[in-house]
C-alpha cells in the first residue's frame, strides 16, 4: 500500500505540474520516469549497501522508498540466518571431529588393549558369530579374518564342554580339551556384552594341567615305592614288640613302641596318597546300586570300635531306606573317613551323631559331632590336601591332613557336595548331598 500510495502522489504531481505547464503528457511521462529512477536508485543502494555492510543491519541509514526497504530487511535477514548457519555448520562439523576423533582413540585403545592382553579374547554376536578376536586366540586357535570372522563359533571349537557354556552362560570357568589347530587345554568364560553379544576369555592351562599331571605321577609312584619297604619295617617292628625283651630294658620296649606308632601314621598317609591319587586317574569309576542302611551301619560299628575306650555315643538315624548309585569304595571311603574325624576329635563321652534323609534336592549324609570345634576361617580350606588346623594336635591324634580330601574328591565323582557348619569348642557338622538322579 505504501509503494501504490507513493506511485500515485509522484503521478499526481506530475500531472499537476503538466496540466500548469499545458504538458499534460509529458508531465505523465516525467512522473512515470521518476518513479523508474527512483526505484532503480533504490534497488542498486540496497545491493551496495548489502555488499558493504554485509549483516550489520543497523548500520544503513537514510529514506528508501518501501519496496526496497523490504528487499533491504530480508535480504540482511537472510544473510544473519545464513551466516548463523554456517557458524552452526562450522560448529557441528568442529564437534563431529572432536567427537570422532575421541572415538577413534577408544577404538584404538581399545583394541590395543585387547591385543596387548594375555588371554585369548573373541567377540561374538547374538547369533554366535564370531566378530572379532584378538592375536592370542587367532593364534590359538589357528584363525583367519578372510576364512573365520562372522562364522559360527562353534564350527571353529568343537567342544562339547565349550557348547555347554555357550547355552548356560555363567560367570564360573568351564574346562575343555582343542586338538585344533595344536593339542591345547582351555580354561574358558563367557561375559555378556550389550546388543546380546558376548565376550569369551580363553585361558590356556596346557601347562599347568601337565604340571598337575606330574605331580600326581610323582605322589602314585613315590606312595607305591614307599608302601613295600614301610610295610616290612612295620612288620619287623610288630614283630620285635611281640618278642620284646624282659623288663629290664622297658626303655627299649619304649622305642619300639613308638616306632611302631610312627610307621602306623607313615601306612596311613601313604595308603590315602594312593587313593587320591586312584581317585585323579580313574575316569570312570565302577559303579553299583548302595544300600544305605547296610552301608551306615557297617560304617556306625567300625566307628565305634575306633572309639575303643573313648565311650563315644554314637547313634544312627535313618529316615527313609534308600538305594544309592555309586562306588561302593569310594562311598564307603567317604563315610569312614567322616566318622574317624568325628572320633579322632571328639573328647571322651563325646556325642557322634550319624544321620540319612530325603529331600526334593536329593539325598542327604550328616556326620554331627559334639567335638573341638572349628574356627570359621579354616572351614574354606579344610578340603585342601595336607592342610591341619592344628598341625600338632593333629599329629597327636594321628590325622594324616588328606581325610577330608579324599572326602570332597569322592563326591566330586559323585556328583555331591559337601558342606560344613562348626563352632569353636561346640562341635562340627559335615553333609554330603547326593544329587536326585542318584537315589533310587
């Protein structure tokens, strides 16, 4: 409206003025050209002062008719959004390479750090593809980035131990034995990733098992060279102690007492040597159908004539009759060596309580003595081989340290369990659990 109101005041005027000078038509004309002058003088003032002060909008100044100020505010309205884009532009842009810059060097850490790492490391998608690995198990394994990424783990360990721990992932370590691409022992665990991938730490135990082997090698063949001349010596002691000379040289006597008490403790150590030493090497042990009740009391009276003159009471209660797959050496190694602690250790007059029940968990064997007692930080490590609470009592009362192993290995091969609850000075408890699939 301004622009129209303006065109017309400039006709008007130089119609009046053409009508005054009796030159109408030129007085049109010299309007029409005006307003052409003035509106391209405005235009070309707009473009230059555009260039000249690119956004700063304040700073023209002077009359413009309305047209070309309108171009004039838009255009230096377009040129501050234009420019606060590129500023957001240069911005973002400075951000993005920040940004990707950082996560370039977590990548690079990162990885760095997964090679540099002493386990095998193997990444795998939700689908078990392997995804990447790193150079300690590409080299374990023998994989290749143009043959093995994206193929399925399992085609590259073949393991049934292996598969186990894929379908239960757990935080405990499983075992498992790789011929491919060189004979090796694994220790292995499965970590959960975000977007249900997973991260698979391998550890090679190939040395430590045969160090362990070794070991085991050594004590079933020092035990067996041992037991031939422990048993002649023990037999010539007996032997001297029946015909021991005459009063007069008690103190000889005295001696071979003791020695004949030394080599006693000697037999025993060596003889639960060799059944640990059995029960590592035998992977299948022979197994038949236990009757519970025959095989507690057989254990109930060799007990008690172990407790001998100590008067021990020991009772035995059994709720439910029950028939047990397992070996019955193994079974019984377990039950006798339960009850001998219980006697060993247990003070005159003493309570031994031997006790059998079922639940929907399974079969339950419980060895309750009233007893010294155990202090709660050795009950972790009372299964270890050799290990005593008291190494002098123990020597005393003649334990050999290994009674409680061969313990916790016979259950192992039994699927059990064994569990212990004892008080300083109140007496121990121990209960084996036999799984269901067992029990019969």
């Amino acid at each position: 409206m301004k622009d129209f109101w303006l065109g017309l005041s400039v006709l008007s005027l130089g119609l009046g003025l053409g009508s005054w000078l009796d030159v109408t038509p030129w007085g049109l004309v010299t309007a029409v050209v005006s307003l052409l002058v003035i509106y391209v003088f405005q235009i070309d003032r707009v473009t230059r002062t555009g260039r000249r002060l690119q956004t700063q909008k304040s700073g023209h100044s002077g009359w413009v008719v309305p047209l070309a100020k309108k171009i004039q505010d838009l255009r230096f309205g377009l040129e501050e959004e234009i420019s606060e884009l590129r500023d957001s532009e240069s911005k973002s842009r400075e951000q993005s390479r920040s940004r990707r810059a950082a996560l370039e060097g977590a990548v690079a850490e990162f990885r760095s750090l997964i090679d540099t790492f002493p386990d095998g490391l193997m990444i795998i998608d939700e689908n078990e593809h392997v995804l990447q690995w790193n150079p300690v198990a590409g080299k374990a394994f023998g994989l290749s980035p143009a043959l093995d990424k994206k193929k399925p783990v399992r085609q590259i360990i073949r393991a049934p131990e292996f598969d186990a721990l894929l379908d239960h992932s757990g935080s405990e370590p499983i075992e498992f034995w790789s011929s491919m691409p060189v004979p090796r022992f694994f220790s292995a665990r499965v970590f959960a990733l975000q977007n249900l991938r997973k991260l698979v730490q391998f550890q090679d135990i190939t040395r430590l098992r045969q160090l362990e082997e070794v070991r085991q090698d050594f004590v079933a063949n020092a035990s067996h060279e041992l037991r031939t001349p422990l048993t002649v010596v023990h037999g010539y002691l007996e032997t001297l102690i029946d015909h021991a000379p005459d009063e007069t040289k008690s103190e000889l006597r005295h001696i071979f007492g003791q020695m004949h008490a030394q080599t006693t403790r000697i037999k025993r150590i060596v003889e639960d040597m060799l059944v640990l030493s059995r029960l590592d090497k035998e992977s299948e042990p022979l197994e038949e159908q236990l009757n519970i009740r025959e095989a507690l009391e057989r254990s109930r009276e060799e007990g008690e004539m172990l407790s001998g003159g100590k008067r021990h009471r020991i009772t035995l209660d059994i709720a439910v009759d029950s028939v047990l797959r397992a070996n019955r050496e193994e079974f019984d190694s377990v039950i006798s060596n339960l009850i001998s602690n219980a006697v060993r250790y247990t003070p005159n007059g003493g309570a031994i309580d031997i006790s059998w029940w079922v639940s929907s968990e399974g079969g339950y064997l419980s060895v309750k003595d009233t007893g010294i007692g155990i202090d709660r930080q050795h009950i972790d490590r009372l299964t270890e081989r050799f290990y005593r609470v008291d190494v002098a009592r123990s020597r005393e009362l003649g334990g050999t340290g290994l009674g409680l192993s061969i313990v916790k290995h016979a259950l192992s091969r039994m699927d059990g369990e064994l569990n212990v609850t004892s008080r300083l000075g109140e007496g121990s408890r121990f209960v084996c659990r036999f799984p269901v699939n067992r029990l019969n």
